[in-house]
C-alpha cells in the first residue's frame, strides 16, 4: 500500500472514531428530522444556483463571511442572513422545509453559544434582570444579552452565507476550485474522500437503527442504551472494514496515488458578476453607513 494511500485509510479511520463519539448526537437529530441531512447533494445538484461558475460562488459566500465577521454590525448580519436566506431559497429553489431543517442542525448549539453569554449565576441579585431559583440567581445584564444578540446574528449569518454555497455547488465542482487555488492535492483528496465517507456511515447508522427497532431496541430507556451501545459499537468495526474495502475499490479502479475529477467548468456570467460585486459592495457600505 502506498504512502498515498495509507494516509486515506488513517484519514478515514480517524474519522470513523470522531463519528462514534458524536453518535449520540446523530441518533437524536435523525429520530426527530429525518434523512434531510443526507440529501446536501442532491439539493446541490438541483439548485437554480447549480449553473453559476463555482468559485464565483466561493467568492460570494467566503467574502460575505469575512466581511461579516470583520465588519462585527448587527445591522450587517441581519441583511446578511435575511438577503442569503432569500438567495438560497428563491434563486436556488431549496424548499423551505429542507432549509429550515439545515437551519435547525446549527442553531442549537448557536442558541447555546448565546445562552451562556447571556446568563449569568450567582448567589446575589446584581444583575439587570434577576431570576430567583433555589438557592441561586440567573442574572441577566443588559450588555451581555445586546452581546449575546450580536453573535446569535453573526453566527446565523456566517451559516447562510456558506449554506448558500453548500446547497447550490456540488463537492466536486468546490474540489477543483481549491486544486485552481493550489492547495495541496493531498489535503483536497482527503477533504473529498472523507466527506463522502461520513454519508456512507450516516446510511449505515441508519439502517443499523432502523434494524434494532424492528427487534423492539427502543421500546424502554433501558433497552434504547443497550442498543445505541450495540449499534456504536457495531458502526465502528463497519467503518474499519469499510476503510480498507474503499481503497481496494480505488486501486481496482486504476488509482495510482491521484484522485481525478471530472467537472464541467462554467464561465462567471455578467449578471453574475455585477451581482457579487454590488453585493459585497453593498456589505461594505452598510458596515461602514451604520
């Protein structure tokens, strides 16, 4: 086995451990949501967006990010999130269900975020706002809930900005924008392999799930830990074999040490040109104006 090759195996071994520690996470979001997170690609395929050139679309999201994060405006952050969202859903035909279920995945853990800079314990009232409970006070200050709205926004921003980019621009089209900006073809080809690989055991977690429901796995608490137990457990040996099934497959391929993708390139548009340009533009001067 090559050196090339070895370093996809261990990129994809590693990768399997950190999917067996966040299971639990997985298993809670799919029983409430669904299979949408394993469709990114398809709305990509499908997007009205589909047809822009790809880095013209990296250079939107990625420049609306960093102007958001720089410029630090509520202001900007909500005309950012709003008019993203809006992109997204009418330019790029994503349904709104679909959307808001991306939306979901982040926000708890944004609402979170804020959470713990807004909230405040302590045994004296001394905040703002003080919330008595037992034996200990929730204080909210004034400056650290505009503070928390500050980067719920911002945060909410960055994410539309670069789901707008994930939902319209399919991975093999983003893998040859970074093989245009030199990155090292080593790390492009483990970001793709990788990235595939978590949707392979996304689908297996799933089918291994739906198999200890039928077995009636989650009928009590009890039952429901021993299944998950069974099911990580059992989704890690998977992935091991796995990892060393799909690089065979790679070498009866013909693989050689380099991953080749096949992409269609699209010229940038004037129109689309003029509307990235005015956009950030418009970024820059609302930063700037409020």
């Amino acid at each position: 086995m090559s050196s090339f090759g070895e370093l996809i195996c261990v990129g994809c071994l590693y990768t399997q451990e950190g999917i067996s520690v966040v299971q639990a996470v997985f298993f809670m979001s799919c029983r409430l949501q669904g299979k949408e997170n394993m469709k990114i690609d398809y709305y990509a395929y499908h997007s009205g967006m589909n047809g822009w050139n790809a880095g013209l679309k990296m250079l939107l999201a990625v420049g609306t990010l960093c102007l958001t994060i720089a410029l630090d405006k509520p202001a900007v952050s909500l005309f950012v999130l709003l008019t993203m969202s809006l992109l997204t859903l009418i330019k790029g035909k994503i349904p709104g269900k679909a959307y808001l279920h991306f939306l979901s995945v982040p926000l708890a853990f944004v609402i979170m975020s804020g959470a713990a800079i807004a909230v405040e314990f302590g045994r004296s009232p001394l905040g703002d706002w003080n919330l008595h409970i037992f034996f200990f006070y929730l204080c909210f200050y004034r400056s650290s809930l505009l503070l928390a709205g500050a980067v719920f926004l911002k945060a909410m921003a960055g994410i539309s900005a670069l789901y707008m980019l994930s939902l319209s621009t399919p991975v093999n089209q983003l893998v040859l924008v970074l093989q245009k900006l030199h990155l090292p073809s080593l790390l492009v080809e483990l970001m793709n392999l990788i990235y595939r690989y978590i949707f392979i055991l996304i689908d297996a977690a799933d089918q291994m799930q739906t198999a200890a429901k039928a077995r009636f796995g989650y009928v009590t608490f009890r039952q429901s830990c021993r299944s998950f137990a069974l099911v990580a457990g059992n989704l890690f040996l998977v992935s091991l074999k796995k990892a060393g099934t799909y690089y065979d497959a790679l070498l009866s391929r013909g693989y050689e040490g380099r991953l080749e993708f096949l992409t269609e390139e699209t010229a940038p548009a004037p129109g689309q040109l003029v509307f990235t340009g005015v956009y950030l533009l418009t970024v820059i001067v609302l930063g700037c104006v409020l």
